[in-house]
C-alpha cells in the first residue's frame, strides 16, 4: 500500500492539527489591531462565524479604518485569514453613523454574510426618527443596511438586546410597540425576508422585562427571560411552529426561588440546548449558594444540568453560550477551579461529553493572564465549539500594551497558520493549483508541521513521496508538542537519522514501541509507514481505548 505524505496526515486522518484539545495546543490571535499595529478600544461584544474567519466586535478605536471621525463606537468585523478591517456600522452608502453601536447586541450569521448590532444612529437608513436605539442587520456581500421595524413598516419605541439566526434571516430582539397589542412589550422574532414581526410572548403571561434572547440556526427556536410565576424569572423555549407547547427550560426542585436572578440565556443551533446562568439553589441537589452558576438544559430528554457541577462555574455574570450541538459550553469563571490561579475571571470551554473544562483565556505558551491587566469576559463560540472570541485586558499578544479593552480570537484546535480553507503563505515549488491537496499542504507548512522535502532550502515538499518512520516522527512531534527525549538514544538504528531526537521524543511519550519486537531495539527510520503503523501512532497519541467489541 503506497503512502502519500498527504493522505497519511489529511487524507486518512483529517488534518493532522486537528487534535483533542489535550493533544495540541490551542493558538491565541489579537483581533481588534490592523496589519499595522493600529486599533485598540473595544467594547465587549463580540461575535465569531462558523469556520472562525471572520470575528465582528465593538470598538471605540477610531484608527481602525480609515475616515473613522464620528467619534462615536462602531460595529467592525476582521478577516482572520486576510486581516483586513471592514466597518459596518454605517448606511448603505458609506455614510458613517452619528450615534453610538454597538452597545447591547453584535452578531454574525454562520457563514459571516450578515451582522447585527443595535444603533443610536438615526442616519443608517432613511425614516428614522424614533429618537431611541434600534436594531439593524448588514449584508457584507452586497452593503445594504436594515433596521427591524413593525410588519407594517412602521417604527417601533424600543428594540435593544438581539440576537441573528444562524442562518441569517431571522432576529430575535426585546422591543415595545412592535405589534398592535397596547404596553407592546415583549419578545419579538423579525423575519429580514418578508419583514414580518411575531410577538413570541403572547400567551406567556405576566410576561417582564427580558434582559436576554436568543434564537436557534434555522429561527424556529427562541429561548428567552419572563416574569410568569410572580416575581420569579424562568426561561422559556418557544417553538415558533407549535405556539402552545413552549417549555420551562429552568425547573425547580420545589418551591420558589427568593432571587432568580438569571441574566442570560443561549440556544444550541439546532434548538435543543439551553444554556442561562442563576444565583438559585433550587435547580439540582447540592448546588452551592450564593454562586451564579451555568446551567444547561435539554428540551429532548427534559434534563437540567449545572455545569461543570458543585458551584464550581461561580463568577459575578458567567455570560455562557453554546455550540450548535450543545456539546461545548463557553463562559467566564475563576480560573483557580480550573487548574490556573491568576485570580481574575477568565474564558472557560466546558466539554459536556468528557465533562472537562478548559481554560482558554491563555498565553500560547499555556500561562494565565497576568494578574495587572484585569479580567476577561464576553466569550463567543463558532458553532463547532472550535473557535473562541472574547474581550479582555490582558495583552496576549507580544505587541499589545495592554491597558485597554481588546478582543481575540482562540482556535482550540491549535492551528497557528490560517483557518483551514483560506488563504496561507507558504508556497513550495512542486505544489500548484493543479494539486487537490495544496491548500492542506500549504496549512501544514504554516503550521510548522512540516518544513519541506529537500533540505536546507526547503523549496519543495515532494507531495507524492511516500512518508517514512522518521518524517512520520517529526510531523507527529511538531503537531502533538512531545518535547520530553527521555535523555535520548532510545533505539539502536537512529544514530545517522536527522530525526532522531523526534523518534526519542515520540518513543518517551508512548507513541511507538520500535519495529523489531519482541526486542523493539531499533526504530527502522527510513522504512515506509502502513496503515496499521500508523493506525498504532495514532491509538497512542490521542488516547483511544474503545474498539466497540472489536472485529470491525
């Protein structure tokens, strides 16, 4: 069976950088800054699409982008893969906006085409005369501008606090005076197609004040804060095709919670999940009081679940959001319950499957925040629970000052060259478009992954070479992070190998046991790797113990 040096590490196995977030390390990106050290002044809301390219957020930075004078913060979104800056809180026109945007709600569709925000603008869109905050959707593909208002076209009193479908087309909002209904306050879904406006609180009585909605990927699902027993706030989950079989995605133990103080609710994609945090007691057995807590709800199985359990996600305003299959939970905490001890808030990843939490507001040597720079705060997730965005004072990058309020991106995949499928820089000389794995072949390169095939100069990469033992070493090596040789010679054969502190370094971690067993005296680094090899590396290195009865 012949080996290509692609198909060994992509082919077969995805991506080799695409690891658990035990095996590789996760990589830290300043987002608010241009290409030229510009930027800074954020202002806590951020948002991220799907494959982590593009990162909208607030920002008061007024060089951002060119001809930014308003004075005013805006609504920017980052390129990750390019780096370019594009403001979109402006009219379709280019004009910027005379308020302020940007202050309660910022949020980007899957694919990044569309973005939300709300404005104190009165000059983004003709006819806007309420004199109060507004809400408003830009597509970045053709530049024009919407803002949320009645099925009839008219303008609403008040609407703040929203949230985007994944898809793009609905917009989930807290308004007043958005239907014919007298008080007109509620919970409202606007459909950017058809411009129609449904109140999703009718019937839900004694309906409050909602500090938080949301709204799942194809816009039938919308979690949201009420007042309906008294003065206890619960969630709701609204099936917006089945009006009358809304559920209490926060039920109690018994009895009524003096606080129920819950600020903030999100929805898995796919409608499921709820996620909300609450100073109660009075949901799960053994809650610790006087903590605000994480809690996530499945609508499925009727289950309510603390996260990660005992109080442990105690922080003043948690804020948590999901991902699209409610595995991944991301919100702020203290990180001493996490395994660091900066003592200050920072950005966690809970893994619902594994029920492990991660702390991702890191260096990308894996150390805290230093403790003078403050807390972090405002996660957004992409909906795969890959990618991290949130705000921060802490200056994870070598060029930030630090001091003021700025945003970044974590990919807890690791990966330090773009996001698979944009654009990279590396470019060997026998690789060219005509090859169906250049865009892998370039990510590894940028990854640091592999170097090339002819050394020193490194100007190709051989792509239909097969992959021998040894450079299988090295790239398992640079992508897993081994760097312990446990003093080196460990096998008889690899004294002449240029790869030999890679094979020590994979033989201490476990990873090969050599070639020759029983004895396993030598390595054999310049034989080729099989599949049954590499099915070994591999078992090893990322810890799989499951064969599902075996005889597959």
């Amino acid at each position: 069976m012949r080996f290509w040096k692609l198909s060994a590490l992509v082919g077969l196995f995805g991506i080799l950088g695409l690891v658990t977030a035990a095996a590789a390390a996760q990589s830290i990106t300043w987002v608010s800054v241009t290409s030229d050290g510009s930027g800074s002044g954020g202002n806590g809301f951020s948002a991220v699409s799907d494959d982590g390219r593009f990162v909208a957020f607030t920002s008061s930075s007024a060089t951002l982008v060119a001809g930014d004078t308003n004075g005013h913060s805006d609504v920017f979104v980052k390129d990750m893969t390019t780096g370019a800056i594009e403001r979109v809180s402006v009219a379709s026109g280019g004009v910027q906006g005379n308020g302020v945007s940007g202050t309660t709600t910022v949020d980007i569709s899957n694919d990044g085409r569309f973005v939300l925000f709300d404005s104190a603008a009165s000059n983004l869109v003709s006819g806007d005369t309420n004199a109060r905050g507004d809400m408003f959707v830009v597509d970045r593909q053709t530049g024009d501008i919407q803002r949320v208002v009645r099925g009839d076209g008219a303008e609403g009193t008040v609407a703040s606090v929203g949230a985007l479908s994944g898809n793009g087309r609905f917009v989930v909002f807290v308004g007043q005076d958005f239907d014919d209904v007298p008080g007109g306050g509620g919970v409202f879904v606007f459909d950017l197609q058809t411009g129609d406006v449904t109140r999703v609180t009718d019937g839900i009585h004694n309906f409050a004040t909602s500090q938080h909605s949301a709204i799942s990927d194809d816009g039938r699902w919308v979690a949201f804060v009420t007042a309906q027993f008294e003065s206890n706030r619960d969630v709701i989950l609204f099936d917006r095709d089945n009006p009358e079989d809304w559920v209490i995605a926060n039920p109690r133990l018994g009895g009524e919670s003096p606080q129920s103080r819950i600020a903030v609710v999100a929805i898995s994609g796919n409608g499921r999940f709820v996620a909300f945090n609450s100073h109660d007691t009075n949901y799960v057995p053994g809650d610790t009081p006087s903590t605000n807590d994480v809690f996530v709800f499945d609508a499925e199985a009727g289950l309510l679940e603390l996260i990660p359990g005992g109080g442990a996600a105690a922080s003043q305003n948690p804020l948590p959001v999901i991902s699209d299959d409610g595995r991944y939970v991301a919100f702020t905490a203290w990180e001493d319950i996490y395994g660091a001890a900066n003592g200050y808030n920072d950005v966690v990843v809970f893994d619902r499957v594994t029920e492990v939490g991660e702390v991702v507001s890191v260096y990308n040597d894996g150390s805290p925040g230093d403790a003078h720079s403050g807390s972090t705060y405002e996660p957004s997730l992409s909906g795969d629970g890959r990618f991290v965005a949130f705000a921060t004072r802490v200056p994870f990058d070598p060029e930030d000052s630090g001091g003021s309020l700025d945003f970044y991106l974590v990919d807890r995949e690791g990966t330090t060259g773009p996001a698979p499928g944009g654009a990279c820089t590396h470019d060997f000389s026998d690789v060219d478009s005509s090859n169906i794995f250049e865009d892998d072949i370039c990510w590894l390169a940028d990854a640091g992954i592999t170097r090339g095939c002819n050394p020193p100069a490194n100007t190709e990469f051989c792509p239909t070479d097969r992959v021998t033992r040894g450079q299988m070493a090295a790239f398992l090596v640079r992508a897993l992070g081994y760097a312990d040789d446990g003093g080196g010679d460990l096998f008889d054969d690899d004294d002449a190998s240029v790869f030999e502190g890679d094979i020590d370094r994979l033989g201490t971690a476990g990873v090969t046991r050599g070639c020759n067993p029983p004895t396993n005296s030598r390595f054999c680094p310049d034989d080729f790797v099989t599949r049954g090899q590499m099915a070994a590396f591999l078992v090893r290195a990322l810890g799989y113990v499951d064969d599902g009865g075996g005889d597959l």
